[in-house]
C-alpha cells in the first residue's frame, strides 16, 4: 500500500473542518440564521455575512486541504464516535462555502466569490477521487449543491470570471475521477479480499451501520467454516471476478457516453461459500450507481460551460441568443450523452431568463431521464 505523509493528507484538514463545525452548533446556528431571513427579521445578505464570519476557520481548513492530495483515511475514521454525524456535517462545508462566494460577490470582491465557489467543485472531487464507492457518492454530492446554487451566482460573474469558470469546466472534464478511482482503489480491494478469507474484518464495517455489521457478520459465519484450500479457491475466484467487474467498468468509462450502459453485478456461486455477492458487498465493489452518477456529473460540469458561454454572449450583445446555434461554437452545444445538441429554452421561470438542459442517454439500459444544471429542477 502507498505510504502517505498524514500531515499532507487534505483529508485530515476536512476532517478539522467538520470538527470545527459539530463543536460550534453550525447545524442549529445556520438553521436559525437562515429562518431569520425567511421570517423577515433579517435579510439573507447579513444572516450569511454573520456565518462566514464565525465559521471562517473551517472555510480556510477547506481551502487548505483543497491544495493538497486527498485519501480517505480508515483507520483515522475507525476510532472515531458518531460516524453518520460526521457524514452528515460533511455536507454544511459546500453550504458554508457557498454562503462564502454569495457574500464576497455582493461585497464586490469576485477573486474571493469566484475562488469559494470553485472550492465547492475540488472539495467534491478530492472526496470523490479519496477512494471508495461511498465516498464517490458522497463527493459528486457536494458537487451537486454547487450546481444547485450556480444559477445565483452567474449573473454576478464578470466576463472575466465567466472565462476563468469555462476554464475551470474545460480542466474538470479533462481528468476521468471515477476511472481514476476504480483503478487506484481496485489492489486495495483484492487486499481486502486477502483480509477477509484471513478473518481480519477490522475496519470493513462502519461502526453503527447495521447494514455494514451484518453484511460484515455473514462473510465471517462463511468464512470461519472453510478449510484452506476453500479459502484459497475463494481467494482466487473472488479476485478474478473482481479484477473482471471492475475492468467493465473501466472499459465502459472509455467508450462514447451515449454507448454506456451499467454492466452486471457478479453473479458467482461457490458451493462451498455460497454467492460471493456478500463479499463483494464488503469490498465496497463499484455498483450501477456510480456509472449514471458519472454521467450525470460530467453533463452538468458541460452545462456550466454552455451557461457560461451564453452569458459571455449576452454580456457582449446585450441580450440573448435566440438560438445556440447564434454561439458559433457547434462543439460546446453537442451534448454527447445524447449524441445530439443540448436543449435551450427562454424562461421567465428564472433569474437567467433561460434554462439550458440534456435529453439524457437514448440507450433504454441506461435511462438518465433528462439531467439540468441545478439537480433538484425538474419538467
């Protein structure tokens, strides 16, 4: 396994961070600040300037870790109480630092407001390229707020800033996280494998997580009852299905993204051990999930630059195009999850005055349905 300096492990500065924010109530104090707001007692501007300013310690411990490599750190996580909280409290940092970007735009100060929200999208990378199926998720998840909120913060973007975030997307889609991931974590996972036929479980099961527990449970009921040369003939059966798994993924991930479709979990029976599906849940084998996820993903990361295009247009013409075929630009409008070109529409429905969206893959396998910028909007 690769050693790592611990100290240069960004992980460890989010993990600060989220201390950070559980020691001061930012889950009670956020809510009551922001229905502050909402009641009319206060305006949003000052509710979120205020949390800024007590939370800045965590925003720049974000910012730090952001600068460095990131792995997930079992072992760190092992001795730690209240897994699911910590888990939880994860998702305030992309809020706070959203609040961040929204406060230093309105204050004029757009290196900051364009910096913060470009933090949001490494936080959610480095999370989700940590290692690890869960943490995949859980990475493209806080990505997902960032997506949500960029609607607010695009008509406060300069043209300058409308170029360094094209950049920014253009940088981002260069660089494939989830084959990435798959590949680094896959000798980490025929380890575990070796680990488990062993009977060392340590660390495989959150603590506190039924599901991982029991999961955890059953392969050791099955395993305490195998002689060495079962083990040893589960060994090698379960690695090479799982080498196999996730290569299909891999190869999945390199054709054109209107050809995917998730390929089948290992279906593999050992008499003597019974499916080998409950090991493999235990290795934390990639899943369909993070394929659609990926595709989700990387359709919104060309969203953002489109929406950034058409917003350098109307800064330059003064209104906006009637059509994307007025952008002159046939490549930023092809939409290659569904091999045609990125739908436009004219809305009152928003700020922007538009919305710009994908159809989503034609494979019936691999049915995306229409993806947005923002997650959460829907037809």
């Amino acid at each position: 396994s690769e050693q790592i300096n611990q100290q240069q492990n960004g992980y460890l500065d989010y993990m600060a961070a989220i201390d950070f924010l559980m020691k001061n109530n930012f889950d009670a104090k956020s809510n009551t600040r922001l229905a502050n707001s909402r009641n009319g007692k206060s305006t949003y501007l000052k509710e979120i300037k205020t949390l800024v300013a007590e939370y800045v310690q965590a925003i720049n411990l974000v910012k730090i870790g952001n600068k460095k490599q990131v792995y997930a750190d079992s072992s760190f996580l092992e001795t730690r109480e209240e897994i699911s909280k910590i888990e939880e409290q994860t998702f305030h940092i992309p809020r706070l630092l959203f609040f961040d970007s929204y406060q230093s735009f309105a204050a004029g100060n757009s290196v900051r407001g364009l910096q913060s929200f470009f933090d949001i999208f490494v936080f959610g990378e480095k999370l989700a390229g940590s290692g690890g199926t869960r943490n995949y998720m859980r990475g493209t998840s806080m990505e997902s707020i960032a997506f949500n909120e960029a609607e607010n913060l695009l008509p406060r973007m300069s043209q300058p800033d409308l170029k360094k975030l094209e950049n920014f997307c253009l940088n981002v889609l260069k660089y494939d996280n989830l084959a990435a991931m798959l590949q680094r974590q896959l000798p980490q996972q025929l380890n575990l494998i070796d680990r488990v036929i062993s009977g060392n479980y340590r660390g495989l099961a959150r603590e506190g997580n039924v599901i991982d527990e029991e999961i955890a449970k059953t392969v050791a009921d099955q395993v305490a009852k195998l002689n060495p040369p079962q083990r040893q003939e589960l060994k090698e059966a379960a690695s090479k299905a799982l080498v196999n798994h996730v290569n299909s993924y891999l190869n999945m991930l390199a054709r054109p993204e209107s050809e995917w479709k998730a390929p089948g979990t290992p279906d593999i029976y050992l008499p003597f051990f019974g499916n080998l599906s409950t090991l493999f849940d235990l290795v934390d084998t990639p899943v369909p999930t993070v394929l659609f996820t990926a595709a989700r993903q990387r359709t919104q990361y060309r969203l953002l630059f489109l929406y950034s295009k058409i917003e350098q247009y109307r800064w330059e013409n003064a209104k906006l195009p009637a059509s994307l075929d007025e952008l002159k630009d046939p490549k930023t409008i092809y939409d290659p999850l569904s091999d045609g070109n990125f739908e436009y529409k004219i809305t009152k429905e928003n700020a922007l005055g538009y919305e710009i969206f994908s159809n989503g893959s034609k494979n019936p396998d691999f049915d995306t349905g229409k993806i947005f910028l923002a997650p959460r909007r829907r037809e």
